[in-house]
C-alpha cells in the first residue's frame, strides 16, 4: 500500500513540478522505500522525465457570456415570442364553475421556467403549455405568461391579455 500511495504521490509531483522545479531526484532507501525530491541527497539520482507535455484548455464561454440576467439556454440572445391562444382577446368564457382554459406557444421552443399570471398574481410557475385555471370569479380578468432566467428574471413575455368570465346568476331561473 505504501508503494502505490508513493507513486501516487509521484504522480502528482510529475504534474505539479514543470513550473516548480528543473530536476527532481530519486532515492531508495535500504527497504525499498521510493522517495521522490527536489532537492538532491548523496544516495539521490537525478531524474530524467524529458519534455514535459502541455496544453492550453480553451474558455468554453468568454467572460461575461453568463450572469444573472442571461441563462444558459439564451446562449445566442433568442427572442422568445409567446402568444396566448386561449382564452382568445377580450373573449366571453361562459362557465359555471369558474374554470378556465388557458393554452399558449413559444416560439422557438422553451424548456425553463415558465409563469402564469391571472390578474397580476403567479398562479402557476408548471412548464405546462395546457393548464385549467379552477374558481375563477365572474367579471374581467388579464392573463400574462412569462419566461424567467435560472435566476427569476423575466426575459419574455406575452403582455396582459383580457377575457371574461361569464357565470349565469342563480336568480334567472329561481323558483
């Protein structure tokens, strides 16, 4: 186990060296023992490790590509384009029980975080292009649909759009 801790050891040496040390020395000691040093001894040899290989890793982004405001799928700034194809503009939904469907595209595709906002409150953060909104109250309401960053900025929206909510009153056929 000491002999592969040692070389190792060595190993890491080797890679670390180049910039530290010209010439590294060896010495084997009465039980084997390997020892590697930068400073030679009167049982040391020096080492020969010849032309020690390099490389220059490039940047995979250059500084500055990703902060906060630009997340990794907008590599390339897109321009995100959604539109809310129902309920459509200023359309009447006639429903009872105050449910809602709400369907939108993005265009190119998206696979972040995506908002709904239902009279400027997030009613659902799903990934979902298809969702139901449920007990909506009768009147006029404004659906938004956003896109956030890894860090919850918005970079798109669909802007506010109106529709209504109609609900028949329970006075029109009392008894």
């Amino acid at each position: 186990m000491t002999h592969s801790y040692l070389n190792y050891l060595f190993l890491l040496v080797l890679v670390v060296s180049p910039s530290m040390a010209n010439t590294i020395y060896k010495t084997v000691k009465a039980d084997g023992t390997v020892v590697y040093s930068d400073v030679p001894s009167p049982e040391s040899s020096p080492v020969s490790l010849g032309q020690v290989n390099g490389a220059v890793v490039p940047a995979l982004m250059s500084p500055g590509t990703l902060t906060k405001d630009k997340p990794l799928i907008s590599k390339n700034n897109t321009d995100y384009k959604i539109n809310i194809l129902s309920p459509a503009a200023d359309e009447t939904i006639r429903n009872n029980a105050g449910e809602v469907r709400v369907r939108f595209e993005i265009n190119p595709d998206y696979f972040g975080k995506i908002e709904l906002l239902l009279d400027n409150q997030v009613v659902n953060t799903k990934g979902k292009m298809q969702l139901t909104l449920e007990n909506v109250e009768r009147g006029e309401h404004h659906i938004e649909v956003r896109l956030l960053g890894q860090s919850g900025k918005i970079f798109a929206s669909s802007g506010q759009q109106t529709f209504y909510l109609h609900k028949a009153s329970a006075l029109i056929n009392a008894n």
